[in-house]
C-alpha cells in the first residue's frame, strides 16, 4: 500500500509539474508579442491591417483549438494532447525564427496560437481531473503561473531581443524561438507522467447533444462570458482611457495597469482557498460583484478613484478558475465536453463583447460630441465603455445569483 502511495505521490508530482509549467509557458507565448511586433512591422515592412490580420489568427486559432481539442483528449489522451501542444509551440518558434516574409509568418503565428488553444483546453481539462480535493485553491493557483509570467513576459522578451549572441543581436526572431522552445520543458514530465482518467466508461460520459439541453449549461457559459469580458477588455481599455480622460502619461497609464495585474495575481494566489470555503457559486456571486462595483465608483468618482481600476483585479481575477473549479465539480465524468462547450461559446462572446465596448465607446462620444465639446464628447465615450466593462462584472454576479438559485433547487449547491 505504501509503494502505491509513493507511486501514486511521484506521479501525481509529474502532473503537478505540467499544469503549472504548463500554464507558465502559456503566459510568456500569449504576452511576448508585446515588444517584439513593432521590430516585425518595420523589418518585413507590415501596414496596420496587415499587424491587425495577424492578431486576428489569435481569436480564429484558439476557436480552432476548442473544437477539437475535447475530442483529442477523449480519443487519443491527455499524453498526445498536451505533447502536442507542447510540441507544435516549439516548433512554431523555429518557424517564426525562419519566417522569411508575411505569409510564413501568418503560418508559424497560425500555429503558435493552435498551440496555445490546445494547451489551455488540454491544461483546463487534465486540472479538472487531477484536483479532486481543494478544486478551488489549486485551479486558482494555477492560473497564477498564467498571470506571473504574463506580468513578466514583456520584461524579458525586452532585455532577450537585446541580447547579442556570436555578435548579432538575438532580435524577435530568436527571442520567439527561445521562448517558445521553453515548452520541451514541461513536455518531458507530460510524456513520463501516467493519465489514470483517460480510461473513463463511454456510458458514464454525458454527449454533447445532452449537455446542451442543460439549461445550467448555458447559465454558466453567460456567467464565464460576462466575467472574461470584463477580465480581458482592462488589458486593451485602461491605458487609452487613462491617457486620454485624465491626461495621464504612457509610463502612469502603464503603471496603473501593472497594479491591475498585480492584484490579478495576488487574488489567484490568496483567494483560492476562500472559494473553497464558501463555495464556487457564492464566491462568483461575491467576486464579480466587488469588481463591477470598484470600476463603476471609479469611473463615478473621477480621478482620485482611479486606483480602484486596479483594485477592480482582486475580484475578477478568481472567476475564470473558479467556474472551472465548478465545472470539474458539477460534470466530473464529462468535464472535457463540459470545458470544450462553455470555453468555445466564451471565446465567441468576448469577441462579441470587445465589439460592443468599442461600439459603446463610439455611440456615446458622438452622443456628447457637438460644437467645442469635441473633448468632453471623447470623454464622455471612453466613460460609457467602461461603465459597460463594469456592468459586465455586475452581470456575472447577477448571472451566478440565478445560477445558485437553480443549483439550490435541485440540492446541488457548488
């Protein structure tokens, strides 16, 4: 009994270590680009839209990715799964380092981000299995690797482009290369770790025809949606709307989003074993209402109120982990449909949901904008897009107080 112990121990260790290093190496690929797509516009001689194409393959990989990657980790297991992730990012890196024009760029961008949609799909999914005790605490914890390298990747591929090896600066092309190269790392535990859950009965899965008629199941993807929108919209809206309603500079706007993600990944860290102790439900209800409610005062109290922008970060942050938490919990037998369904349908959403901050934006700037109030009209539509990120985090405590509701009703509170 005491070997198995051991034996299970070690490999559980081995899991332990692709989860974390996983979503560790998924942070630094998702962010990198940050630094090094200015020096890519002026060597191959990129327009906007070309730059704009680019990002593009982002959204269309990941979506991609989802579609299938449920289906490989049923088929072929978690082994091929998150090897192939692993795999097909480093090779994406030595396409990106011999990318000699804008096609084979897109290609090697192409299937970097195939790459990454694979290994957050497969990370979410193998989590799922693997944290049977304290769900919570350990989704929460590693999704804080995701956020401590997204807050330093942009440092590093900085200094790393700058470096000079055999006499030439290493540059995008082999910062990219030896980032991404990073993924052989974590892909040497995926091959010698052994996936117990890959032998599930088919008859104890639950179809995805089935799970779609689960009205629980939608209420959850508004749930996830509303908070991922309002997650993801700060990286792209804080800075512009601090420069320009309150004059701040790029070194102040910037700082002011560094304290964001400081908060994001200090809640990841702190916050997990709370939402184990009062349940996932509740917590979505109590967290996203807490960030709604530090953006809304912000944007109400004017500058002064401006730190609660970054504050905003302490409650928005658990609710990715924790409906993933929730997920593993309500659907354990079914979980990679269940993470497939609701992570597809979120992607979809927060595309639909950057659009309509943007659209908001534009509406109430032209609303207010007539004669000399030009300004106060550019004001007054930055205001109005991000009442509406707040009023997306208010929507997904509205979304989980219905959520618990029904849970409740059929005894199954999470």
């Amino acid at each position: 009994m005491s070997r198995l112990t051991v034996r299970l121990s070690k490999n559980y260790i081995l899991l332990l270590i692709v989860v974390f290093g996983g979503f560790l190496i998924f942070g630094f690929s998702e962010n990198i680009k940050g630094p090094a797509l200015p020096r890519m516009q002026a060597e191959l001689k990129l327009d906007e839209l070309q730059v704009g194409i680019l990002l593009a393959f982002n959204s269309l990989g990941y979506l991609i990715a989802c579609s299938f990657t449920g289906w490989l980790a049923r088929r072929g297991g978690m082994k091929l799964t998150t090897s192939l992730a692993f795999g097909s990012m480093a090779v994406s890196g030595v396409c990106i380092y011999y990318a000699a024009n804008y096609t084979s760029l897109s290609a090697a961008y192409f299937l970097m981000y195939i790459g990454n949609g694979v290994l957050e799909i497969g990370l979410a999914i193998l989590a799922a299995r693997i944290f049977i005790k304290n769900t919570g605490t350990m989704m929460n914890l590693a999704h804080f690797f995701y956020g401590l390298s997204s807050m330093f990747a942009p440092m590093i591929a900085s200094s790393l482009m700058g470096i000079n090896v055999f006499g030439s600066a290493l540059g995008w092309r082999g910062m990219y290369m030896l980032m991404l190269a990073l993924s052989i790392l974590p892909m040497i535990p995926a091959l010698m770790a052994r996936y117990s859950n890959d032998g599930a009965k088919q008859e104890d899965r639950i179809s995805i025809k089935e799970y779609t008629r689960e009205p629980i199941a939608w209420l959850i993807v508004l749930v996830l949606s509303f908070g991922v929108v309002s997650e993801l919209a700060v990286g792209g809206w804080l800075v512009n709307f601090l420069e320009k309603a309150y004059g701040w500079s790029v070194d102040s706007s910037s700082k002011m989003l560094s304290a964001f993600f400081f908060c994001f990944m200090i809640a990841r860290l702190v916050l997990g074993p709370v939402t184990d102790k009062i349940g996932y439900t509740m917590s979505l209800i109590l967290l996203s209402a807490f960030s709604g409610v530090c953006s809304i005062t912000a944007i109400i109290v004017g500058e002064p109120g401006a730190f609660l922008f970054a504050l905003a970060g302490v409650g928005i942050a658990p609710i990715y982990p924790t409906v993933m938490a929730l997920l593993a919990k309500r659907y354990p037998n079914s979980v990679d449909t269940a993470i497939t369904f609701t992570v597809t349908l979120m992607g979809i959403a927060s595309v639909i949901g950057n659009l309509a901050i943007g659209f908001i934006t534009e509406w109430t700037k032209h609303l207010f904008a007539y004669g000399e109030l030009e300004e106060a009209g550019l004001i007054a539509g930055l205001q109005g897009g991000y009442l509406f990120i707040g009023a997306c985090a208010l929507l997904c405590s509205f979304t989980s107080i219905i959520l618990y509701r029904m849970l409740k009703k059929q005894n199954a509170i999470l």
